[in-house]
C-alpha cells in the first residue's frame, strides 16, 4: 500500500472523506490515504510546495494570487460546485427573508465561508462594503468555532470558541448563514432557519496539489482520482451504510443523531460531481473573491490553476459510465431543481422512519 497524505482545510469535508475510506476505495488502488487531519491555509501551501503531501482537500481563495507570484498550485478535481446554507435568525427579530437583513449584522465564520456570505449578500442587493450589512467575524472576544484556520490554540483560547449560531442565540448577531449541521442543531435549540438560493462555489473537497508533482506522477494521480470517484459512487448508491459512517465518525461539532446524518446524506448526494468537473458558475464565483482577497489574482486568469486532463481521460475511457451502469443513480444538475429537492429538511425527513432509517429498508427497529 503506498502511503499517500491527503489534509483538509475544513472539518465538514470529512462527511465525504470518511465514506470514502470506510468504503475502501482508495484501498482498491494500493493506497493508504492520510486524510484525517486539518491544515492551515500558509502550511497548505508550503508543504504542497516541498513535496511533504501528495494532495490537500482545499485551499480556494488564496492560491489566485499566490500564482502570479510564481506558485505551483494545481486543481484536479472538484466534489461540490454548489454551497447550500440556510439563513439562521432569533423567532423575533422580524427577519423573514435576505433583503431583511439590510443594516444587521450577520456573524461569519472563517475566511472562505466567511468571502461566500460577502458575496451571497451582495448578489442578493446588500454590500457589506458599502455598509448596507456588518459581517462579524469576533463578538465580546469570542471566536467562531468552525474558523479553521484555529489550530493549535491554547486551553484559554478554546474557551473563547463558541459556535455561530449561538452568537445568534445570544443577540451577539442578528443573523448567520449557516451549513449543516450547524443550522440543524439552531433549529432544534429554537431558532429560525429560512430557505435560501444556493450559491455556486468552489469549495468543500478540492483535489489540489503541485503541478510539479502532478506532472512527474500521472499514474499516482489517476489512481487517487479513482478512488475518490469510486467514494462518491459509494456515497450515492449506498445511503444506509454512507449515514451510518457519517454518524458514527462525524463529530466535529458533536454527535450526529440518524435523522441528522441522513440530513447531511441527502444534502450532499445530488450535489456530488460523478467525474469531479468543476462548474464555469461555480470558478466564476470563487475568482471574485480571490480578487477581493488579494488583488494580484487579478494578474491570473481563472482557469490557470485547473489540469482536468487527468479526469478527462478517465471520463472518457467510459470508466464513469460502466461505473453507473448497474447502478444508475439521478444526478441532479439543475441548480432550481436542487434547491426544490432540498426546499426544508421536512422533504428529507419524509423519506425516513422514525427511527431515521430510510423508508423501504428493513432495520429492525420497528
């Protein structure tokens, strides 16, 4: 088995991560992936750079500028094209839609999810750069507990992270927009959780690496690609076990009841890129806010940092089809579609028992 070290750069991708190495599909192509552990966006980029991992599972915004500074950052693949939050909000802060939210402030987390919220809210009419909406990234010296570019902090600064929906809770903010399972546990401690348009991103699990490496390790790189095609395959076509993984080995911000785990299945498996194409809307998207984030991505243009020949050949070697073929399984691609499917978690809900085991099988709970 060849080791191969694969860090995240936020805890929510290993929803994925851990189905697919539970599934043994890398293992199918003799690899023994690292992929359990977090890295800063500055250590990202250095230890792609000196070869210390092979890949990493993200880093969106920065790599821009870092290009036209002579980095040799590269994306292989992409998982989701789509981020879908929900707006979280207190039963009476008189908020029932995003244009509400004109002149409040509204608690972010992180850099990347924190340039996702800015550039929501300013394609929904409201610009925090023209002040017509506060993002807040500190409250009362308390830090968000999803950044994740904390690491390594001491016991003291720990007791200072609080997630952001308690920021909510608490009046710090007025509204926060928020994933799963973060807007799952407001819901249940009583907040308000409104339906949103989904945005178009690049983010979640990003195949990166050095173009260097890439280059001098084609079959390396396609046999990785492999696996996490084969993963995403699992994923689709094997609910019960991929909830039951995602239960039992997502905990990051506390344990998953069933129905939460089937919550975050079902928001994900639609959404997933069965060859790991990157959408045209979704780079658009995340270029604007490396252009906000450092104006010497403006030098490069978007595509330079995407090699997708790797995934091309696989795609058209009929491997994904033949892959599907016994299993076919509906990928949705229309973004309105999309968002009818998952409108409220009372949709998703309905396909399972109460016991939160999907309707149809037989779990022995009843």
């Amino acid at each position: 088995m060849q080791k191969i070290a694969f860090p995240y750069r936020a805890a929510t991708h290993l929803n994925l991560l851990h189905v697919i190495a539970e599934s043994g599909s890398w293992g199918k192509y003799d690899l023994d992936v690292n992929y359990d552990y977090q890295v800063k966006k500055e250590e990202a980029h250095d230890l792609v750079a000196r070869g210390e991992v092979e890949f990493v599972g993200g880093n969106h915004v920065s790599t821009y500028g870092h290009r036209a500074r002579g980095d040799n950052w590269v994306y292989v693949g992409q998982t989701l094209n789509m981020v879908r939050t929900k707006l979280v909000v207190r039963p009476d802060a008189g908020i029932d839609k995003v244009s509400d939210l004109k002149h409040k402030k509204v608690g972010i987390r992180g850099m990347h999810p924190g340039l996702n919220d800015w550039l929501f809210l300013k394609q929904h009419g409201l610009d925090a750069d023209r002040d017509e909406v506060e993002l807040v990234r500190k409250v009362n010296g308390l830090e968000n507990q999803e950044a994740a570019t904390q690491l390594d902090i001491d016991e003291a600064a720990k007791a200072r992270r609080s997630p952001l929906w308690q920021w909510v809770r608490d009046g710090h903010v007025d509204a926060a927009l928020l994933t799963a399972p973060s807007h799952l546990y407001a819901e249940e401690a009583g907040l308000k959780v409104i339906d949103v348009d989904p945005l178009p991103m690049i983010w979640f699990t990003t195949i990166s690496s050095n173009l260097v490496f890439v280059r001098q390790n084609p079959e390396l790189v396609t046999r990785f690609l492999k696996g996490i095609i084969d993963g995403i395959h699992f994923f689709k076509t094997q609910p019960e076990k991929s909830i039951d993984i995602i239960m039992r080995r997502y905990t990051k911000e506390g344990q998953l009841t069933r129905p939460q785990a089937a919550y975050i299945y079902n928001n994900l498996k639609d959404d997933l890129e069965p060859a790991l194409y990157p959408r045209m809307d979704a780079i658009a998207n995340v270029y604007e806010e490396a252009k906000r984030e450092d104006k010497d991505a403006l030098k490069v243009n978007p595509m330079a940092l995407w090699d997708l020949h790797y995934i091309r050949e696989i795609d058209d070697s009929g491997y994904i089809r033949d892959l599907y073929a016994n299993a076919p399984v509906k990928v949705a691609t229309d973004p309105e579609d999309v968002a009818r499917r998952f409108a409220n978690a009372e949709m998703i809900t309905s396909e399972m028992k109460k016991c939160g085991h999907m309707l149809g099988t037989t779990c022995g709970c009843d």
